[in-house]
C-alpha cells in the first residue's frame, strides 16, 4: 500500500481515531472477567498488565467516542457502567487508592508495585468526567468511588507534602514538594466531602522559577518533561483561571512548552533527532526502555539523560498549548517517518542518533490518553466542558482561591 502524505485537520482526526481505538482494543471486555475495563498499560511487552491511569484515560475516550459517531452511546454507557463496578468490587488498593499496575483479568497487584496517588488521581478523574457525561448510575458509582480516597491518609502531616508512594513493604516514600503533573491531587483533594485535606497544602509546595534564553519565570519541573505540564491540564480547564498569587498554570505550561521545543532546535547538532519539528521530550520508551527525558529549565543538581529520543505524544499533547507547532510537528513524523505510524496512531518514540535509526515498536496506554484528550480538547473542549461540571472539581477550585481572570481585572478596577 502506497504510504499517502497527510496534513492539518484529517491527520488531527486520524490520529485521534487511531488513539481511541486503543483503548476500545487493548481494554477486558468480557463480562465474565473481574478484569472488565482494565486497559493495558502498554502493548506486546506486558500483555497480562493493566494499569489504573489507563483507565481513567479509557474512561474518557468512551466521550470521545460517542461525541464523534463511532461507539453508540449505549454501549459506552455499559462499558464505563460495568468499569466502574470493576473498581467498587475487584481492583486492588488502600483507602480508597490503588495499585498502579494490576492484574487485567483480575484486578489484582502486579510486580510488587506501589500503591500511587497520582495514578489514583487520573483514573477518578475519568471516572469523574464520564459519570458528568453519562448520569445516572455512572455518575453515582464515580461519587462512591470518589468519596472512598482518603487524601489525608496519604499526606506527610510534618511537612505537609502528599507522599509520592506507598508499600506495604516499605509504607510511605518521597514528596509532592516541587511542582508537576500533581495539580488535579489540590483539587480532588480540598474537593473531598468525605476525607477532605486543608488548602494549605497547595500553598506549600514548592514553586522554583527559572528562565530559557527570553522565554521567562517558568515554574519548573524536576526534570523539565513535558507530561508533568500536561496531565492536570488534560483534565482541569486552567486556561482563563488564576490563584491568589495571580499564578496562571495555563500560561506557565505554554512557556514550558515553548522552551522544551526551543531546547530541542538548540541541541540538533548534539542529538540528530531534535529539530524546529521533532520535540517535546518527556516520558517515553527509548532505546534503553522507558526512560525520562527533559529540557531546561529544570532543578539545578539534577543532570539529564537525553540520548535523543523524541515521542510524538510530547508535542501532540501540548496541543492546547502550542497549536501551531504540535501540528506542524505532527505532520513532520507522519509524512517523514512512516515507521513512527501503526494501528494505533504514532508508536511511543523514535532516535536517529545511531547507524541504525531505532523506531519504537509498541504504544503506551498514558501516552495515547494524553494524545486524546489534548486533541479532543483542543478540537472541542470535551473533555474539560464535563469535567469543570463536577461539583467537587468546582468546590476544589473554589476553596483553592482560583478566580476568573476578567473577575480579577474588575477587583482592581
């Protein structure tokens, strides 16, 4: 078959088809199976394994589906209704978190893995999302859900950090110190009715600025990876919202993300694959395995590790962010790479540094979500229109102090 060139909006839609069709494909869908709704976490390397973000990811694209003709909405009301008994009845966990990877038939722990609050996170959000969208008892079973997490369980109480992750091995380690991908735990955190933690908490966390050339005061990641500007965002509307110290999380993303891709056409001459059209480091499968890869600005004493790997779905899922760009940077990997390209949309990364340029052979279940919902997004605003509906999304944002950017201008008029 003759490999055709593709541009703008079809190869928008194409890409978004394809991501979707991941999680229709890669997800349990036997009604006899304790597994049912469990999403792969990735492809070929650990078919037996679900993760919980893949889910939640999942869970969305089910909207996605339904807004655009390609699932009928009852069968996707099922789906995510039968989803959500899985995780009342059957997946594994503590207090209301669960286990980051689990069994997909049967929904229990798999390699000894941590019980993870930010996966946790982004699993209730779709849950959330699609009980907004769907009613009726998806709406009530996501409530259960939501109303089962004690956030304060997992809170440092010294230092007022939620902990990064939990064992019953080894308990608690590591903090949510610095800012990341962590904004949506504030929100469905001070949200809670049932388990609720104090305001403070996003107060406290650390806001370290630094600056790329004339791109200035990013508030950066530890590692400058890009999934760590975007996953809140794929969930949370921050575009026209801003915090008491008049913080414009939306905003602070589009320099990240204009900086990552400056970071890129700086360091073509070091890394082949790097380019004005190939950027977006982030998480992703290399060469090595699943590796994080980053640009400046980024923390001081930490030394990154790029070996000149590039995913798509780092420019893709900046979509909303750098339009433009992630859609000039879209069309470079389709129409120039065609080994990039498969049955589930763009593979998970690709490195021209060696003799032999490697391609990755696989997907990965948090990389196409975030493809889908950033396009979605940015397409309609799906997505965000259901999610910014739920009446614990808005108490969170409330008690947080976020207000409306024009709001703001009248206070000081």
């Amino acid at each position: 078959m003759r490999f055709v060139k593709c541009y703008g909006k079809k190869l928008i839609m194409k890409e978004l088809k394809r991501s979707y069709k991941f999680f229709i494909d890669e997800t349990n869908t036997n009604k006899n199976s304790k597994g049912y709704g469990l999403t792969r976490d990735k492809t070929i390397l650990a078919n037996h394994i679900a993760s919980i973000a893949s889910v939640g990811y999942g869970l969305a694209a089910l909207i996605v589906g339904v807004e655009h003709n390609w699932i009928k909405y009852e069968k996707a009301y099922d789906r995510a209704n039968r989803t959500l008994d899985t995780f009342i009845k059957n997946v594994e966990g503590k207090n209301g978190f669960y286990y980051h990877f689990v069994n997909i038939e049967t929904g229990k722990r798999e390699w000894n893995c941590e019980i993870s609050i930010i996966d946790t996170a982004i699993f209730i959000c779709g849950a959330l999302t699609a009980g907004e969208y769907f009613g009726k008892e998806v709406k009530e079973k996501a409530e259960i859900l939501y109303k089962r997490i004690n956030w304060e369980w997992y809170r440092n109480k010294e230092t007022n950090y939620f902990y990064m992750g939990y064992t019953p091995e080894k308990g608690f380690w590591g903090h949510w110190d610095m800012y990341a991908e962590q904004l949506m735990l504030y929100v469905l955190g001070v949200g809670s009715e049932t388990y609720p933690v104090d305001k403070s908490m996003y107060n406290d966390f650390k806001r370290k600025k630094g600056n790329y050339k004339n791109i200035k005061d990013i508030i950066y990641t530890y590692c400058g990876t890009l999934f760590t500007y975007q996953f809140s965002h794929a969930w949370i509307d921050f575009r026209d919202i801003i915090d008491k110290n008049s913080i414009n999380w939306f905003e602070n993303s589009i320099k990240a993300t204009k900086a990552n891709r400056q970071y890129c056409i700086d360091n073509k001459e070091r890394f082949k694959t790097y380019g004005e059209n190939s950027w977006g480091l982030t998480s992703c499968l290399g060469p090595k395995g699943y590796c994080i890869f980053g640009a400046e600005p980024c923390n001081a004493d930490l030394k990154l590790e790029n070996d000149g790997t590039v995913t798509p779905c780092g420019a893709i899922g900046s979509i909303v962010f750098t339009p433009k760009e992630s859609i000039k940077a879209m069309e470079y990997y389709y129409n120039t790479f065609p080994k990039l390209w498969g049955k589930y949309g763009f593979k998970d990364g690709y490195n021209l540094q060696k003799e032999k340029p490697w391609f990755a052979k696989e997907y990965i279940g948090i990389d196409k979500g975030i493809e889908l919902l950033m396009i979605e997004n940015y397409l309609n605003g799906t997505i965000w229109r259901y999610m910014m509906k739920n009446k614990y999304v808005k108490k969170g944002l409330e008690q947080l102090e976020f207000i409306q950017i024009k709001q703001k201008e009248e206070i000081l008029l």
